[in-house]
C-alpha cells in the first residue's frame, strides 16, 4: 500500500517557490525563500519533500559542485571539468544521440561529465 502524504501548507509554499525557479536550484535556495515566509520551516522538510518529489518523478536531480541541484523540467546537465585546476564549465548539451544505439529504453535526461586540460592550463604547458 503506497504511502499517503498530506498538503500541508508547508508543502504548498514550498512548491510555489519552486514553480517560480526556470533554472537549477539546491534545497539552500528554496530554503532561503520559503523561511522568510514561514518562521517555522526547517532546511529538513525542505529535503524531504524535494526527495519525495524526486521520487515521485516531479522533480530531476543532478550533481554539481558536489552538490545536489534540481529543476522541474528534464533538464540535461553536462559538465567540463579540468584535471589539473578543477575548474568546471557548464555544458549545454542538448542531446546524446551518440549514444542511442546503445541505449536500451527511453532517456528523461541525463548528466555528463567531460574531464580534460582547459584552455588556460593546455597555454601554461606551452
């Protein structure tokens, strides 16, 4: 039997301040705009609804920066990371058609990571 979950209040502010985001965000940034509305929300019901969202495949979560960000759209998130500053750039990758042939199943979206030399560090071997 799937667990039931209320609406409460909490929930809806939440999700509004989640509807009014086009881009990526962490659970800090949504906390940041629903604790100046409601006093009492702690950064934990926070979490726990975004993972309840996540699993109710509401929401799409990626890693970035070693941390979790979201977005309610499906989203592709794709990055460059150099080996030798750690310096990241973000991709927009907009498809894989690489490696549909591959794939067994339909992709939702997808999270890439390319490691290399950047540009500036490629200069300083020079």
């Amino acid at each position: 039997m799937a667990k039931k979950t209320r609406n409460t209040k909490q929930k809806e502010i939440i999700l509004k301040q989640i509807g009014e985001i086009k881009s990526f965000f962490t659970a800090e940034d949504i906390y940041g705009k629903v604790s100046s509305i409601d006093k009492g929300l702690g950064i934990a019901t926070v979490y726990r609804f975004l993972k309840d969202l996540k699993k109710e495949e509401k929401l799409h979560s990626y890693s970035c920066n070693r941390k979790t960000i979201y977005s309610i759209d499906d989203k592709n998130h794709s990055h460059f990371i150099c080996e030798k500053c750690n310096k990241t750039i973000h991709l927009d990758l907009q498809s894989i058609d690489f490696f549909k042939s591959r794939i067994k199943g339909e992709v939702c979206h997808f999270q890439l990571d390319v490691y290399g030399i950047c540009e500036e560090c490629s200069k300083k071997k020079k």
